[in-house]
C-alpha cells in the first residue's frame, strides 16, 4: 500500500511504456494471485506460493493508502475498478456487529481506513451503498465510541498513523454532509467540533501533536511528536472548510507559523523503530505540503525547502534509502514537491534534462521548460480534481490528496504563447519550445445563476 501507488505515479510522469507495461501487469497479478474471496485480496508467501485467509486489514490499508492515492492524481483508472470491488466484496464481509450494521473492524485504524474510501466513493458516484456503509461506521464512532471515551475515538488515543485514520475519515463524512445539507451535519457537527478542540488541547506550546493521549487527561502516553501532524491538521482544515469555523484556520496557521523550530527534527524516534528514518520527514514534509497549500505561511515553506535536502540527502546511489516498502512514500513526498515547484504542470514524453518551474500570481501561470533540442513532448496542466474527480463542492483538505496549485477551467479560454486555447486541450496537453511563457484566462465559462 506505501509503494505500489507510488510506483505506478512515477511511472506515469516519467516513464509511460512502463506505466502502461509493467505497472499494469503488476495488478493483473495482484488480482490473479491475491484475490482470496471475490475481490477480498490475502497474503502471498512468495517462497511457498501459499495464499493466506482473506484480509480487510489488506483491503483498507491497499485502498486508502494505495488505491485513492492512484485516483486522486488519475481518475477513474483500472485502479479505480479494483478499489471499487474490493471495498464492496469487504464490506459485504464487514465482521463487528453493531446496533447500526456490520463494521469492517473494531479499532479506528481500519475503521478510518474504510470510511476516508467510502466517503470518496459515494461522492463519486452517489451510490446508496457508500453513503449507508459510510454513516454506518460514522454512527457508531459519534454516537456510542466518542461519547465513551471524554469526546475522543478510544481510551487511548494515536495522533500519528494507525490510530489518526478516523479523525481525518469522520471530518470528511462531516464535510459530504454538510454539502449535501442533510438532516445528520447539524447533529454531526458538535460532536465532531468536541473531538478536534480535545486533540488541539493536548498539542505541545507550538501547536504539535504527541504520538499517543490518554483521553481522559490529555497527557501524552507516549511523548514524541507524530510526523503525521498535519494529517490530523488537515481535517481541522477541512472542518473550517465545511463550517467557516476561523479557529481552526487559526490553528493551522499557527503550526505552520512554528514549523522552524523543528528543523531536522528526529521523527519516529520510537522503539522499534529507525531514528530519524526518513520516513518521518517524508510523512512530515506531505503534512505541510497540504496545509501550506491553503495556508502559505512563509515560515512553512522555509521549512519544507529544508526538511526537504535532509530528506533528499538519505537517499542512496543505488537509488534506495533503507531497503524497505515505505520507500514508496519518499517518491509520493518528492512528487508533491516536484508538482508545487511546477504548480501541477508535468511534461510528457519525459527524459533528463527536461525541466519545468512554475509561479503563481493570481490567475495568472508563469512557467519554464528546459529540454534538450530534441525534445518533442507535450506540457499538461492540472484541473480542479476535486470537482471533476470527487464532485466534492470544496477542495477539502485530506489525506493521500495530490494539491491543487493552479488549475485550468477545461471550458474557459486561456492564452499562451499568442494562441488561444481551451482549458480542456492544456489538461489533455501542448506542445511548447523551450522558454519562458505565462497563461492567463482570457474568456471564463458561462455559468448560470
């Protein structure tokens, strides 16, 4: 779920034989040699060729974060297909009985896992069934596990990764809610505000987030910081996003404001566990990335352009860093630094020596290409995915999202280079000569009152 995604993205920005030939194959033989019951997927032992007992656990961490990250960048993609039935062949297997259905799991990591899916899902597609499986988990974490346990999601409560899922997935289900201005948000919201003003109680004096709470107290049980902080800040976003709530904008703004008093921190120092591994910075660095997006406090973006050289440093010749699956996870970093650096403009046909920077001053796009002389590829720019893709009527901050840096209307006119295009032909894609150019919005859509 780390690396697979973030192969096949790598290969679709700078190799597409190998996006189309060898990442493809890799899911023909996932499914082929995987799949345990309908889509359900289990454990390979690839020395004996033993197939293990089917796996929900398999199937939400593959789907959340693997499959989505796929189909927040690409769309509906034979990715897409594969998260589609195997969340609904697991769902179907949902195993914990409750008095509102069936749930994937017991605990808030799958729970989480399952709900940041579903909610997607049935914003993509309106479908009944996600929009029932998604209030079913919804359900049973605000009405009977949040009220249990002093307004958090357990006893003990994890603010890093297997055990922040639920925070970021309830925040969504929340923010599809209110969208859809159902009779659940009103009854949703306080609950889920309790929930985040607990979690800020218990941050550090710059606003961090400690790995592990008691949730009665709020003192750390486990006292290093998460390098998923902005994962969890992402969903305070995405609350103020839903509710025009400023105090938690505040709040995200004032932990990015205090990100320079972590420069090269030692993340996931825990046992067990590599200290300073780079997975750290890689989770940390993606946690700013989102947020910096909205926010762009520029002590944040001093900070990433730091952490980022420490992180870029662990890499070795080889091309590997410590020989391990979550190296997928400092390519997805490195290419969300690469889209920010490009503003979402990515060359095809791509090569060494082929370069593009980009910035952004209002509507307007200034951007370089540098490529060798024989370079006959396209550029390609970035649309408004969360629409086109989620139908989501904000872009919602959220976790294993690709941002939004400029984004062109795919039926408003733009001009680049003395020509007038359609913003449907610069996302399919353009062929431009090395230089300097800027794109500008010349004619906007009708749009109806």
């Amino acid at each position: 779920a780390d690396l697979y995604p973030y192969l096949v993205l790598t290969a679709y920005f700078t190799d597409p034989g190998l996006y189309r030939g060898r990442m493809l194959e890799m899911l023909r033989n996932e499914v082929r040699f995987t799949t345990r019951e309908d889509a359900v997927p289990a454990d390979l032992d690839l020395e004996t060729g033993k197939l293990g007992p089917p796996s929900l656990f398999g199937a939400g961490e593959y789907a959340k974060d693997g499959l989505v990250s796929i189909t927040e960048l690409l769309g509906r993609t034979p990715w897409y297909v594969r998260m589609i039935d195997m969340i609904d062949a697991a769902m179907e297997r949902a195993p914990v009985h409750t008095r509102y259905g069936k749930l994937p799991a017991a605990d808030p990591e799958l729970n989480g896992d399952f709900l940041q899916v579903l909610v997607r899902l049935a914003a993509m597609t309106g479908e009944a069934r996600y929009w029932e499986w998604s209030r079913r988990i919804g359900d049973w974490y605000v009405h009977d596990v949040l009220p249990a346990n002093h307004g958090l999601p357990g006893e003990r409560v994890r603010l890093r990764d297997h055990g922040n899922e639920i925070i970021a997935g309830l925040v969504l289900l929340y923010a599809l809610e209110q969208q859809h201005a159902t009779s659940r948000a009103a009854a949703l919201r306080p609950v889920i505000a309790r929930m985040l003003d607990r979690v800020l109680a218990s941050a550090n004096e710059h606003g961090m987030l400690y790995d592990e709470i008691d949730a009665a107290t709020l003192k750390p049980t486990r006292a290093t910081l998460s390098d998923n902080w902005g994962y969890v800040y992402a969903a305070m976003y995405a609350f103020y996003q839903a509710t025009g709530d400023e105090k938690y904008r505040t709040a995200v703004r004032r932990v990015l404001a205090n990100l320079p008093h972590y420069r090269n921190h030692t993340w996931e120092a825990m046992p067990g566990s590599k200290p300073g591994s780079f997975d750290g910075y890689a989770d940390s660095i993606e946690s700013a990335l989102y947020l910096y997006n909205r926010e762009p406090v520029a002590a944040a973006l001093a900070w990433i352009e730091s952490e980022i050289g420490v992180m870029a440093s662990m890499q070795q010749p080889s091309g590997h860093i410590e020989n391990w699956y979550g190296e997928g996870n400092f390519n997805r970093t490195m290419l969300l630094w690469a889209l920010f650096n490009s503003a979402g403009v990515t060359a095809s046909d791509w090569h060494p020596g082929v370069r593009v920077g980009a910035v952004v001053a209002g509507d307007r796009l200034t951007f370089s290409l540098e490529a060798p002389a024989n370079w006959r590829g396209r550029l390609r720019f970035d649309y408004a995915r969360h629409h086109r893709i989620f139908q989501f009527a904000k872009n919602y901050a959220r976790l294993n999202e690709f941002p939004e840096w400029f984004t062109v209307d795919e039926n408003a006119l733009y001009e680049l280079n003395q020509r007038t295009y359609l913003g449907s032909e610069l996302v399919s894609g353009v062929r431009v000569e090395p230089g300097m150019y800027s794109v500008e919005q010349i004619r906007r859509p009708f749009r109806s009152p």
